[in-house]
C-alpha cells in the first residue's frame, strides 16, 4: 500500500472528486423518480436511511475481497446522499474535524 501524505492527497483529491461527481450524476439520471426525487428517497421512505448503511456495508464487504475502485467510489457518494438526507447542506455551520 502507497503512503498518503498531504501533498499527495492535494494532487489527487480533484481525481477522485471528479469520479465521485461522475457516480452520482449518472446515477441521479439512472435512478430518477421525480423532478425532485430519485428512487433512493423512494427507498429511505419505505425501508429508512439504515438500508444506505446496509448498502454501503455491502460494497466495503465486496472492496475487502475484490478490491474494486469502483466500489470505494460508490461509498463515497452514498456517504454525500446521507450527508444530503439528514440537511447538514442546509446548516451554517459544519461539524467538520479541523481545526478552526
């Protein structure tokens, strides 16, 4: 495995910012119900948000044994579904783990 120092993660994070914004405009097409709704809203409302974490625990189990890029990618964009599910876009002020 490859260190991850600051300077590489600077390099990178616009990669992988792209290829997460890649995941969830095609699935935001691919999975549209509504003008302003996707079937995972469909889902949290029949199942709850808990099915997101049952999700993404599929994906980290297949990751652990498959190593696939593209299941990292997936986790990252339910993680900002959740983000966007429970309002934190809406607040002023973020619970972010940085020094402020």
């Amino acid at each position: 495995m490859l260190n991850t120092d600051v300077e590489t993660k600077r390099k990178y994070w616009p990669m992988f910012e792209q290829m997460i914004r890649n995941q969830f405009q095609y699935g935001g097409s691919k999975y549209a119900l509504m003008p302003d709704k996707e079937i995972t809203d469909w889902v949290c409302e029949l199942a709850g948000w808990e099915w997101v974490i049952g999700t993404m625990a599929k994906y980290l189990g297949r990751f652990k044994n498959e190593h696939r890029e593209k299941d990292l990618l997936k986790i990252a964009t339910y993680c900002f579904i959740l983000w966007l599910k429970f309002g934190f876009h809406l607040k002023e002020k973020h619970d972010e783990d940085v020094k402020q």
